[in-house]
C-alpha cells in the first residue's frame, strides 16, 4: 500500500478535510513542513542530509535493543527522561485547561510510550491470502515495543524557580494556534519538550487542524518553535478532552512521534508505490485515498489489497500504529520495534541534551535531587452558589512541594477555620458573599491563596410576593437591585444593554463575535432571577422573548455550526441544583426560520427589527415547583452564531394567561415613559368585559382603571400620573379581558 501524497501540493491540501476518517480536525505536520520548506528551501537538502545521516546511524543501533521480543520487557529504570513545558494560550474559555487535564496527558503519553495503555489488547494477529493466492502472516502483537520514554511536567522554569510546568498566557490569538504564537511563551527548546496548547489551529488557511509536530532536523531561526501544538479538546482524556469523542485523546502521541523523528505510514516516497513509506520497516506502507470512503485501504478486516505492490507482501495496514491515520477499534495503540529504534537513534544524535542527567537536575525532574520547591495552595468548591443555612464543601488542589499543614478561613462559616487536606462541610447561616483564604505549609516554605467573595450565600426564602414581577432592560429599571444577575462561566464577552427592543426601548445584546476573540465557542451566559415565593399556587408563569440568528455559513469561523442551545432552568436551593424545565437548539433556536434565506453571515449584525423576529418562551405550570424558593435561569451557550437579544422577562401568577389574545390586542402604552399621563391603546377582535388595575412592582393593587364593556375595535384609556400618585418608577397594567388576564409594564420618569 502505498499512498499518493506529494508534500506541499494542492492534492494534499485537498486530503486534509478527509483525514483521520472524515474527522475534520488532522494532524498538521505535513503541511508545517511544506510551508517551512516553501519560506527556507534549504531546508529540503538539511532534511535529505538528516535522513542519511539516520540511515547510518541507525546502522550502529543494537538490534537486540528492539528487534526481539525480550526488547519489549519494561526495565527497572527508564532509559530517557524528557522534562515538559505545556503552554496554555487561552482566552478565558473552556481552552484555559486544567491542570488535572494536562495531568492526563502527560498519564496518557506515558502509557503509549512504555506500551501500557489498555487498548493495547486490540491488537491483531493472523495470516490472510492475497488476490494472487499467497498466504502471508502478520502479527502486530510481537511487533510493539515499549519505547522507554518517560515525559515529566518540569519543576524548574528556565531561570531556576519552582514550577508546576504549565504556563498560562492569556491571548484571543488562542484562535490562530500558529508558529508566531510559540514565540510568545517558549522555554529553552534544548532543555525543555514545549508543547503549546491553543483553542484552534489556523496553518494558512486551514482550520480544522488538530496538533503539528516539529521534525528533529534543523531549521533556520527554527528553535523557539521545536515542540508540537494541539488543540485543546485532544489534550488529555479530562475536561475539555473526554475518550470516546471524536477527535481522539491519541493527537498528542501521534505529534510527540513526529517530534522524535516519525513519519506517517503512508509517507512519501520516490513513487507512489514504492516500499519504503515512513523509512520504518516494520510499518507495511499504506494506501491512503484521497476519497473519504477509502475503497481501496486496508480494513480491520483485512479483506483489502493493495492495488500498487506485486513486490513484497501485502501487509494490512498497520492501523494500530499511533502514526497512522485510522481510527477504529484496532486503532492508535502501538509503536513498533523499528520506531523504537529510529526515536532512540533520534533521541542519541539530535535530541541529547533534553534527557541528559544535567538537565534532569536544571528541569527538577530526576529522581536524585531533594524537592526544594514551596508548596502552592489551591483549592475548590463544587457549590459556590448556596441557600443560608447550608453547608459547603471544600477540595484542596494544592500541589508543588510537600505539605505538613492546612489553615483554612471560611469568613462568615460555621467553622470559621479547619486544619487539615479535608476541611469538612462548611455551614453559612446569612446571605452575603465570603472570602475563604487556604495557607499550606511545608519544609520548603507556605503559601496562602485567598479568594475574594467565592462563596455566595442567598436567602433561603423569597423575598419577593408571588405576583407579578418583570425584569425590563429599560434605563432606569431596578432589575440588578431585585436580584436578577448575569453569570458568565468563560466569557469576556457580556450581555449589554442595546437599544431595540420586543416591546419597549431596550433589550440585553449578546454579541456577534465573527473571529471568536472574546467569545468561546461552548461557552455558557446565564440570566438568573431572584427568588420568588409560588408555595401554595400551580399558576405560576415565567416567560420572555428572545431572537436569534445563526452563522450557519461555512465561511464564516463557527460556520455550519447550529450547536447554540438555550436552556430555562429552575432551582429551589438557591442554584446550587437546577433543573432543565425547557431545551430550544439546533435549527429551532433561530427566530429568523431556517434555510438560506434565514441565515446570515456573521459579517451583518443581526438587528430583529420587528416583534416577527423574536419568539416568546413561556414555562408554566406543572413546570414551576409550589414552593416558597423558586428561582429561574435562563442560558445560552454559544457556538459562533450572531447576536442574541434577551428582552421582557416576565414572572407571574397567570389566570388564563392567553399568548394569543395577547398579541392579538396589539397593546401600547403612548407615551411610555411618561410625564403626565399615558395612553393605553390596543384592539378588541370583539366585545368583551374590560377591567384594568395598576398594581405597583410589589404586586400592591393601586386602583381601578377601567370597568366595564367594550366594543369590538379600537380602544383608549388614559391613566394620569396624579390621579394614582404615580412616583418614577414601574407600574404594571394588569388587563382582564373576559376570561384572560394579561399584564404590561409602564414607567414613570
Ligand atoms: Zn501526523
């Protein structure tokens, strides 16, 4: 097998979209090296010179090192060491990765190297007949080999100072994950494996790209870019990174192979069928189609040839290497024996001063040197949000040197202080907001981290009547004062106050981010209410409007992209559990309808000019819990779409609440605000009793405005600031029309 790539042409760049069995993110390093030889075209005779040069030295390597089976015994002792930076460029989204997820890549690249993974028992075995009748054996089990590699997070940063070996650089440029980017956050590449982690890959104008790797031959200018980069949804199996998504948790291996020295199966070579693929003999070269049905690849099944060789037998695919491109139940689990030989031979040769027993001593990493690091206190909180009364528990991630003692301070807890990793549940009694401060101590020195107001503490009842209550985005509302609040789990991006509205002046903007540099695709905005106190009732109502575009051209970052959801929850606990009441996604998300002509490029601001571009969202009912605690939440994640309007929040106690007489009195107060008086004109369809209240923000009923029946048509009723007693602020219109009852907001300025 043999695949048809010729490095640096269009062909390839066509092969991308179809890589790794039609995943669109791939490994970049191909194409990397074909830019850099396109911007340095020495560097093709400096890879020709380098690829000799192995070929001889290779030729001194012991093949009992790697050629029996002995060879793949674990040793007692670790043959390389490699110290490890990971730089986490990150713009306050879901790519600033945690350290337990970087953890778990450097857990994962272990097990690949030293051949412990658990997968390593799809592995297969057996004799097949090819087309002319030949029968021929293979078995990839004998074939892998425990590389006796061993990555280790670095200790010591370049200037000697403690460290846990990951680095956070706050930078939007997380977008374009490219060699420039390196240059930002880069450690001596000789005493340091970097690898940079960003949210997105952008290698010219390719998106989509998983990880590239830098080949161990010299570059001009190229050592402050040596080291690979992944994306941070393939980096590790936690977090962001979970097995079993696809892309898979394998990209780091794959690139690291690159790194020390491997090449794809399906390399290039002098023809396209030739024989010698990655230079690896142990690795059947590997057809690769260009065509994302791959008719003519080797399956699991072993019951496809190669169509190119009638020299040498026709080894399956050798799918269960990390370097190939498959995935499937045998893929991407081993190294072989002859790459063993070609990463030690890279590692004695051209990477020797990274696992020297110096640098291990420079890096912290050896095992010899006593740890002289002060430990760092970190901790958590799986609730920050709870009702008083409640009780909080508290996780120590501190980590760095060894820790003897543990002070923690809960301001406004019950305790007030704890000793020990595990403080135990913390009861908070009044509604506020806390610090809590954790001091770790060891024999090296302490270390105190305090987080400012990370506990919030609501009432753990309503302080708010059941009635009517509306979260308005006019300029003088006292919204944020009743307790309403946004929360952003990532963003820099916010909801703001934007001048259309569904039925007054304003309403809250999420905004378009077209190149994604404040916003983070997955990332989550909530609008959460105060508390409202429906004991004792099942007419509860809570409902609001919202519009919505989606980005769903492919030319725009995000493009084809309809994974936006929002969500209405409710939580009787003061949010420290929700549940989901209502789910609005994929294409019913939009209020602009779906298809071509409902779509827009993010490149034009979505304005819903008219109420026929926004929709209404009611929960009720048997969806709102009777009790004396209720809270709502409103949620949107974002994936790249363009601006979402929130506007007229309404919660409520209905009496035949009807949507459709609603709209179909098409109300309007004239002026609203106003001074003097207002106008309140709508449209009877037909005759109906008409009675109409104005009840104040608290739900205390003001007076009677109108009583009595009204004919079908047109009407106006004019309320008087002074003949109610009317000071500035909101009033509610409340509206009993036959049998419904509707409400409207009206403002005194
Ligand atoms: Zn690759």
């Amino acid at each position: 097998m043999k695949k048809l790539l010729l490095i640096g042409s269009l062909f390839f760049m066509g092969l991308m979209a179809n890589a790794q069995n039609g995943n669109t993110n791939s490994c970049g390093t191909d194409q990397h090296l074909a830019e850099q030889i396109k911007n340095n075209p020495s560097l093709k005779a400096a890879k020709e010179n380098y690829e000799a040069n192995l070929k001889e030295l290779m030729k001194n390597y012991n093949p009992n090192d790697y050629r029996t089976k002995a060879g793949q015994q674990k040793k007692a002792t670790i043959k390389y060491i490699i110290p490890v930076v990971v730089h986490v460029f990150h713009n306050n989204g879901s790519e600033n990765i945690s350290e337990a997820q970087v953890k778990s890549e450097i857990d994962f690249l272990n097990k690949s190297f030293r051949n412990l993974n658990s997968d390593t028992i799809n592995r297969r075995a057996g004799m097949f007949i090819t087309p002319s009748g030949d029968t021929n054996y293979y078995d990839n089990k004998s074939l892998a080999a425990d590389i006796e590699v061993e990555f280790r997070l670095a200790k010591k940063d370049p200037q000697g100072n403690c460290t846990n070996g990951i680095v956070r650089i706050f930078t939007p440029l997380t977008n374009k994950g490219n060699d420039e980017l390196k240059k930002m956050s880069v450690w001596d590449t000789k005493r340091y494996y970097n690898i940079w982690v960003v949210k997105q890959i952008n290698r010219g104008n390719t998106i989509g790209i998983a990880g590239y790797a830098q080949f161990p031959f010299g570059f001009g200018g190229g050592a402050s870019t040596d080291g690979i980069m992944v994306i941070h949804n393939e980096f590790g199996n936690v977090g962001t990174s979970q097995p079993g998504q696809t892309p898979n948790v394998t990209t780091s291996t794959h690139e690291t192979g690159h790194w020390l020295g491997l090449y794809h199966p399906f390399q290039i070579s002098s023809d396209s069928c030739g024989t010698d693929g990655d230079g690896v003999f142990d690795t059947p070269p590997t057809y690769f189609s260009p065509n994302s049905t791959e008719p003519l690849r080797n399956k699991c099944s072993n019951k496809s040839y190669n169509t190119c060789s009638t020299e040498k037998p026709d080894l399956p695919d050798m799918q269960e290497n990390y370097m190939d491109y498959f995935i499937g139940n045998c893929a991407s689990n081993m190294f072989t024996l002859e790459q063993k030989a070609r990463i030690h031979t890279v590692l004695e040769n051209f990477r020797f001063t990274l696992w020297q027993p110096e640098n291990l001593a420079f890096t912290g990493v050896d095992d010899l040197s006593p740890s002289t690091c002060p430990p760092v206190a970190a901790f958590n909180s799986q609730a920050p949000f709870t009702c008083a009364g409640s009780k909080v528990l508290f996780l120590d991630y501190s980590y760095g040197g060894t820790i003897n003692t543990y002070e923690w301070t809960f301001e406004g807890g019950t305790p007030a202080t704890a000793t020990g990793k595990v403080p135990g549940q913390i009861q908070y009694d009044n509604a506020g907001t806390y610090d809590v401060t954790l001091k770790v101590t060891g024999p090296n020195g302490s270390n105190t981290i305090t987080l400012p107001d990370y506990v919030t503490v609501l009432p753990a009842s309503s302080n708010l009547p059941g009635g009517y209550y509306t979260a308005d985005w006019w300029y003088q509302n006292n919204w944020e004062e009743k307790g309403w609040r946004f929360v952003y789990e990532n963003d820099q991006n916010q909801f703001k106050r934007f001048g259309i509205s569904y039925n007054q002046n304003a309403s809250m903007r999420y905004s378009q981010d077209p190149f994604n540099q404040y916003n983070s695709v997955g990332s989550i905005s909530s609008l959460i209410s105060p508390s409202f106190d429906f004991s004792g009732t099942t007419t509860a109502y809570f409902s609001f409007n919202y519009a919505f575009a989606q980005a769903v051209l492919s030319s725009t970052v995000g493009g084809g992209n309809t994974a936006e959801e929002l969500k209405v929850y409710t939580s009787v606990d003061c949010g420290k559990t929700w549940i989901v009441r209502e789910t609005i996604n994929s294409t019913n998300i939009s209020t602009i309808g779906t298809g071509s002509s409902a779509t827009l490029s993010s490149a034009i601001d979505f304005i819903p000019a008219d109420q026929s571009k926004w929709k209404t969202v009611t929960v009720s009912g048997a969806k709102i819990p009777s009790n004396s605690n209720v809270r709502f939440k409103i949620e949107f994640k974002y994936s790249g779409g363009n601006n979402f309007y929130l506007d007229n929040v309404n919660v409520g106690l209905s009496t035949g609440l009807n949507q459709n007489l609603a709209d179909a009195i098409q109300f309007k107060a004239q002026p609203n605000p106003f001074n003097v008086s207002t106008n309140l004109i709508y449209n009877l369809v037909s005759s109906e009793n008409v009675e109409i209240h104005l009840f104040d923000i608290l739900g205390k009923d003001l007076g009677t405005v109108f009583s009595g029946t009204q004919a079908a048509g047109s009407q106006n009723v004019e309320i008087e600031k002074n003949a109610f007693h009317l000071t500035p602020g909101i009033y509610l219109v409340n509206m009993k029309i036959g049998n419904s009852t509707l409400n409207h907001k009206i403002i005194v300025e």
